[in-house]
C-alpha cells in the first residue's frame, strides 16, 4: 500500500521541493504539518470502521502515507489556515448558489450544498481495483439489459425471477426490441462503493436511470481544490476534464449528426431538488439545458423550439425517470416528458442517455442474483462484492431469515412504494413486530441487506478533525465504441456521527455533507481541458446564444411580473394616500383601478361608499396570494420565472428577486395588528417603500446586467405591454371621469405615470391639460410616455423578429404611434366636454398591448397552432 504511494510521490516531491523521506516517513518535530500530523494520529475513530487515516497496527498506528505527504505540502502555516480557506470554500458556495431543494413547500426549502473542505484521497492502486470492478459492472448491467428487452434468455433460465422484473414499475414494456442508436443503452452509471471494515471495496447501490451527482462532484472541485492547490499539485492528482471530453465524444459518435449532433440536458426544473447541479453540469460540458416543453417530435425526429425555429435534437442526457418521459406511451400525467419521445427513439434519430428502462436494475432485489450473472454474461466472477441481500419475495428465504430480522436493513424492493429504508436494529420492538408483519402481508415489496460501516475519513470541523464515514459515489462513461472510462475521482458523501453511517439506502441523512475526492495518477497527470476551439471571427459575427422557447416566455413574463409589482405598489401607495380628502372623480377612479388590478376582492364594498372600509380591505389583501392579479401572487410569478432562469441570471438579480417575495408577505403578516387583522397604514408604507427599492435594484439589474439578445428583448417587450396596458388604461379612465380638472385628479395621473418630478421640472407649478398631454402621452424622452412604449416596443420587436420580417411588419402595424399624434387633436371635446378622440386612442392602446401578446404567444412560444398557455400567470 505504502510503496505504490511512494513510486507515484516520488516526481511529486521533486517539484514540490519536498524531499521523499521527508514527505512519506514518520514526521518528526522539525517537519513541516507538524501539528496536522500530530492532530491526525490522536484522531480517533469509531470501532468497526476502517480508518482512511491511518495505519499500522492499533497500537502504533501512525497517519497513512497520503495524509502525511498532503499535510507537509499544506505546512504548518496551512494548517492554521484551514478555518479560513473553510470560510472562502463556504462563501463560494454561497455565491454561486450551490444548493439542493428540500420542499417543505411548494418552490422552498433550498439548502446550501454542504461542502467539506478536506478531500478523500485515494492511492492509484486502490482507485485501479475500483476501476476494475465498476467497469466489470458496467458489462454486465449492460448485457443485462440487452436481454430483458431482447430475448430475455436469462429469465428463460431462471437466473432472474420474471416477478421481481416484471412487477418492476420501471421495466417499460415499450422498450421491448426497440434497439437503441449506437447499440448502447448505459452510457452514464453511478455506483457507490465504500471500503468495508477490513479494507476491501464493496457495492452498495446503482444509479442507472438518471445518475445524480456529476454536477456536484465538479462543484467540489472547482471550490475545493484553489483552497488546497499546493497539496492538489504535489500529491499529482489527476484531472478530469479528459473523461467528460472522451464521453461527449463517444454520445456524438453514436449520434448519426457525429460532431455536429446537438447534445440537451433534460431537467424536471427548478423545482427539482437537484436543479443547481444540473444547471452548474450543462454549463461545465457546454450543451442546451431543457425542460420537456421545450422539445417537440415531428416525424418522429426530436426537436429544440427555439425562439426562432425547430432545431432538430440528436442526444439527451435526461435527468427524469424512465415513467415520465413519454406522455402518450408512459405515464399519461406527466407534465415533464415530452409526446412520442420513445417512437423517435424506436426510428433511431436520437441518442439518450440513459435508455429508458434501466431502472428496473436499480432494485435491490437483484442484488443477490449478480453472481451468477456475471459468470453467466462475462465468464467471472464479480471483483467487488455487495453486502449480503436477501429478496423477500422469495418464501422460502423470507421464512428463513424472519427470526434475524433484527440484523438488516429492510429496503423497499420497488421505488414509489409506501415503504422506505429502515434499520431494524434501530426500532423498538413492537415496531419490528409490525414491520414483520409488514413483509409478511407483501414479501416481495421488502428486500433485507446486511448492514455495512463504512470506512471513516477526517473532517475538520469547528476547529479540529474529526471521523467521518465516506461512501464514494464513483461514474462510469461509455466511450461511443463499447469500451467505459471510469472518471478519476467521486462524490464523496460524509455523514455525521450518530447517523445511520452503514445504511446505504438513506442518500442525504441529516448532517451529512459531501467531499472532492483525489485520484492519484499512476502516470502523467492529463492536462486536457474542455475549453473549446478558438472562435473564428465569422462565427462570432453570425453566431447567437441559443433561447428557447420557454426560457423566451419565462423572460417575457419576468419582464411582464416586474412592471406589473411596480404598478400595482405605486397603485396601493396612491390609493391609500389619496382616499382620505380624494374627490368623488378620484374615488371612482382609484376604486376601478384596485379592482382591475388585484388590490381588492370584487365584493369590496365600493370607496365612494365607505373609504374605511375599502382601506381595511385594501390592507388586508396586500399580504395575500389569494388575489389571481394581486402584489403577493405577482411577486411569486415573478419569483418562479426567475427561478426557471437560474442559469441566465447573475446571482445578484436572482438574489434580489427571492428575498423581495420572501421578503414581502413575512413583513406584512409581521406588521398584522391582533385587533384589526391587517397591517396598520404606516407598516403598510414602510413595507411597500422597501419592495419599491427592492424593484428598482430589480429592474437595474434587467437593464444594466443581461446581454442585450433576442432573450432580452423579449423581457423588454413584455415590459412595455405591461407599461402600455396599464398606463393607457388608467388615462383613458381619468379622463373619463374628468379627474384631471381637479388638483388631486391632476397630480395622481402624474403619480401614476411616476412622473410628478419630471412635470414639475418642465412645467413648475402649471395645472393645464396640454402639458399633461405633452409628457404623459407624446413625449418621447419621457420613458413613461406612451409614445416612448410604443416606439420602443416596436423597435424591439423588429429586431426580435428580424428572421421572420413579415410576421414583423404585421404585428406592428396594429401597434399605435402616439408621437405621430397631434397634441390639438387629442384635446379636442365632444358635446359633454369629454375628449373623445384621445380616450378612444388610449382604448385602442390598452386593445393593441393585449393582443400583441397573444401574438407573440402564438409565434415564438407555441411554434404551433394550439390554445393559448402562458407560463406562470
């Protein structure tokens, strides 16, 4: 063990400056990690588990060859660093929003992803036996498969048991003889693997249907390894940008499109658990990042709708279960797959990995006929063992092992089943009793493992080290040519004491976090980089940055739920101001205003009737989410698209966005009087002026921080209907009612528009209809003005629509041009004083707004001619 970690040392230490002796014998006093060293022999650890740290016999175990060398290279003055680089590590998965969703409630509930500082270095010899007998796995779950849904030989045989597979909710029956392109169905597995009490490696578990944890295991790197360069660099670590390059290579090999295929990752969304690690992996391996709306088939080819056009698909890597992902063939329900997906895969025009169906080889039932399979399929046997299983559905081994109950882990055998993971030695007893009892009434649902504990590694925590049991979760790659490549390094799961360390089947136990795990190379360290090819100056020039179709609408509805929380707190902020001395005009208006808008139920009892009770209704309503158009539900649409856009925000615009909706309603319940029941007046201002600043740092970042693509602009023009609707409509009513020849009527038209400073500044202390006219209607340096809106928003959409000029022209020539109007016409009266022909232009402007965004509905969204869908309203 030690002279395998010296070879690979040795080139090490020369460039390091650290002499061999020095880095791997017995540390002395005067070498360097002294007090690591010292700190790392008095670890102890829990009887039962093998010890990463050290070796020897117990009496005079000393720190193990890897964890002297890595501390000599960290020296002293990096040991007395370590709480600090923690604190850089901690911060940097703070800023990049690191996390896993556990839902408490619908869309909450995200935690930080809990990153342990240390790594788990293991020896090259050690990684090679991994490497072995994950890869010996990886044929055999491979020919497995190809038997199940081909000539199922091995259930003919009795090697199976045709109940176990066929009761399986994830062998698709669909599948059956469907080949898949490039003949492999198993292009990406997980394996955890953990290292027994007496050394060896064993298998706990397979992920095959949608493998979790590639993301996260990068995101261990990249935090971990600048925090730890020196030791990463001496101990020769090796990298892993090699592997992914090889494994996209080998999905475009089996693509028929080869180099030009177009790889997507397809997510359940954001509000998966593991929606970070997906976003932070398209990233990292430079493929389209999709939800199932986003693709279509037609003729039996997959497609990307794109904001443009259909973009044909040629290889999915899927993070959905096998029964979601086809509507018409699978599960009827499922809102995350995508309609005739399987029948472009039975045509052969798309590669996925994985192929649906391989979760039947997830169940742990099967763990105890793997033996037998593999001198079957391979002609050996397994290199590295399981713990021992037991499949209940069997009688006779039910009844044999029933008295020894207490000595297992009791695993459901099939997922989605009412049963999850126990450990039997943890229940009391009357509760074991009822779990026979259990597995009595359904035997084959229950499946008993023998518990394992795992091997223990030191974490430094508040201060010091500490033992931790490790479970590495390793990945094997198909390479496109019916070879695998194991990546050099895993997702290391840490769990803490007093948890169920030796239960495989809990993924995330309380208190348990996750560590960078360092391969030592045997040979030269590969220095290959996924970075692509330099850009040719004609690729910059005509290449655009993908937008698809529903990161198009959820933009469009950013743009869309941003001016509209800005419209409705001005809205509130007037109301309330105003109610008090408004004239019967004001009242009515304000009145139809609240209501258009969300800010009162329609039985509210009417303001020109009784103002104390429409303020109370008012105050009482702000806070809730029950109002389909109210401040509470915008702000909670405005939080979902944003969420859905993770990978296209900076962290600060995503930032500002959750802690505005989380923000909002807790303040507002906050300021909730007992006696009243809904916030006082002055709570109400000091929340609603909070939100607003909160909304302009919102709208900065929209407008100063994204890169101006067609994306954008389509953020801009949902902006503008948002803007053009509302403005139109509250002037064509104000004149209606007249409210402007009065000077609270006056002045609150201008609030509404936002523009009171402006119109004082040019106009100083004037109460004339002309000037309002001037700046609220044709103003075009006013960004409030609906001329402004109007221009802008038709400026936008032909550069949106630049592809398709005369959908273009079409769309915008029912857009009004208010800077052509003519201010005298627009004050001209009929016979009862009323300004006709404006309020009918601002009529036909609040119409226009509407439906252009039916229109771009149907164009850019749909790429169909289907019902009407918006996304989060």
């Amino acid at each position: 063990m030690q002279s395998s970690f010296e070879a690979s040392a040795r080139a090490d230490t020369a460039d390091s400056g650290l002499g061999l002796d020095q880095g791997l014998s017995t540390f002395t006093p005067s070498a360097p990690g002294t007090p690591a060293l010292a700190a790392l022999a008095a670890l102890n650890g829990t009887p039962g588990h093998y010890s990463e740290w050290l070796e020897g016999p117990p009496a005079a175990a000393t720190p193990a060859a890897r964890w002297q060398a890595f501390f000599q290279l960290l020296g002293d003055a990096g040991w007395a660093e370590l709480a600090q680089r923690q604190r850089v590590a901690a911060q940097r998965v703070h800023d990049d929003l690191a996390s896993y969703n556990i839902h408490t409630a619908p869309g909450e509930g995200a935690q930080p992803w809990p990153l342990a500082l240390l790594p788990l270095i293991v020896q090259a010899d050690e990684w090679t036996v991994i490497e072995q007998g994950v890869v010996q796995r990886a044929r055999m779950l491979e020919a497995t498969l190809a038997d199940l849904y081909g000539p199922q030989q091995l259930l003919r045989d009795a090697l199976l048991p045709d109940s176990l597979v066929f009761a399986h909710p994830h062998y698709l029956r669909a599948m059956h003889e469907v080949q898949p392109l490039g003949g492999t169905r198993l292009h990406l597995l997980a394996f955890d693997v953990a290292r027994a009490p007496e050394g060896g490696f064993c298998v706990l578990a397979q992920r095959l249907q949608a493998p979790i944890g590639l993301g996260y295991l990068l995101e261990n790197r990249l935090i971990a390894r600048p925090q730890l360069d020196a030791a990463f660099s001496g101990l020769r670590v090796q990298r892993l940008a090699g592997s992914f390059r090889a494994w996209l290579a080998g999905l475009q090999r089996a693509s028929p499109a080869g180099e030009r295929s177009r790889i997507v990752l397809l997510t359940p969304g954001p509000l998966d658990p593991n929606y970070f690690e997906q976003v932070f992996l398209a990233r990292y391996l430079g493929v389209t990042m999709v939800e199932g709306s986003d693709l279509t088939v037609r003729a039996n080819r997959l497609y990307l709708k794109t904001l443009h056009e259909l973009e044909q698909v040629h290889v999915v890597l899927r993070r959905i279960d096998d029964e979601w992902l086809d509507p018409l063939e699978l599960r009827a329900e499922s809102a995350l797959g995508i309609p005739g997906l399987l029948q472009a895969l039975r045509a052969g025009n798309v590669v996925m990995a994985n192929a649906p169906g391989a979760g039947v080889l997830e169940s742990p039932g099967l763990s105890a006929f793997w033996p037998a399979l593999a001198e079957r399929l391979l002609g050996q046997p397994l290199l590295l063992p399981a713990p021992t299983s037991w499949w209940c559905g069997e009688a006779s081994v039910w009844q044999r092992q029933r008295a020894n109950l207490v000595d297992f882990v009791v695993a459901p055998t099939f997922p989605d089943s009412r049963h999850h993971a126990v450990v039997a030695a943890h229940l009391p007893p009357d509760e074991q009793l009822r779990l026979a009892a259990r597995i009595d009434a359904d035997p084959a649902a229950f499946t008993l493992q023998a518990p394992l504990h795992p091997a223990q590694t030191p974490v430094w925590v508040d201060g010091h080290l500490q033992p931790r049991s490790a479970v590495l979760r390793v990945f094997v790659l198909a390479d496109g040519q019916g070879g695998w490549l194991v990546l050099p390094g895993a997702r290391t799961r840490l769990v803490g004491p007093g948890e169920p360390g030796h239960d495989p089947w809990l993924a995330n136990p309380p208190g348990s976090a996750s560590a960078d795990t360092w391969v030592i190379a045997s040979g030269e360290v590969d220095d290959t980089t996924l970075l692509p090819a330099p850009l040719s100056a004609h690729e910059l020039q005509e290449g655009r940055r993908t937008v698809t179709s529903r990161s198009a609408e959820n933009l469009f509805w950013l743009g869309r739920y941003t001016e509209r929380a800005e419209n409705a707190l001005r809205l509130a902020r007037l109301t309330l101001e105003n109610l008090g001395q408004a004239s019967p005009a004001v009242l009515g208006l304000l009145d139809d205003l609240a209501r258009r808008h969300g800010l009162v139920p329609p039985d509210t009892a009417a303001a020109a009737q009784d103002k104390a009770a429409f303020e109370f209704s008012l105050l009482h309503n702000l806070g809730m989410s029950t109002q389909a158009r109210g401040v509470v539900a915008t702000l909670r649409g405005l939080r979902r698209c944003a969420q859905a856009l993770r990978e296209r925000l900076s962290p600060e615009h995503w930032q500002l966005i959750h802690e505005l909706d989380a923000q909002f309603e807790q303040q507002l319940g906050l300021a909730v009087g007992a006696e009243s029941g809904c916030p006082a007046r002055a709570d109400a201002f000091t929340v609603m002026a909070h939100a607003t600043t909160q909304l302009a740092a919102i709208t900065g970042a929209q407008t100063d921080r994204m890169t101006r693509d067609d994306g954008w602009r389509l953020l801009s023009v949902g902006r503008q209907i948002e803007r053009l609707d509302m403005l139109a409509h509250a002037l064509a009513r104000g004149f209606e009612r007249r409210v402007h020849e009065a000077d609270d009527g006056f002045m609150l038209l201008l609030g509404l528009f936002d523009s009171v400073i402006t119109y004082r500044a040019q106009f100083q202390g004037r109460r004339e209809v002309l000037p309002l006219l001037h700046l609220l209607v044709l103003d075009t340096d006013n960004p409030r003005s609906l001329a402004w809106v109007a221009r802008t928003m038709r400026e936008r959409l032909r550069k949106l629509a630049r592809r398709d000029e005369a959908w273009a022209e079409a769309v915008t020539a029912t857009l009004p041009v208010p800077d052509k109007w003519l201010l005298a016409d627009l004050d001209e009266r009929d016979g009862s004083g009323a300004p006709a022909r404006l309020i009918s232009a601002l009529q036909q402007c609040s119409a226009s707004a509407q439906a252009l965004s039916n229109d771009i509905d149907r164009q850019l969204f749909a790429h169909v001619a289907m019902p009407e869908r918006k996304v989060w309203q």
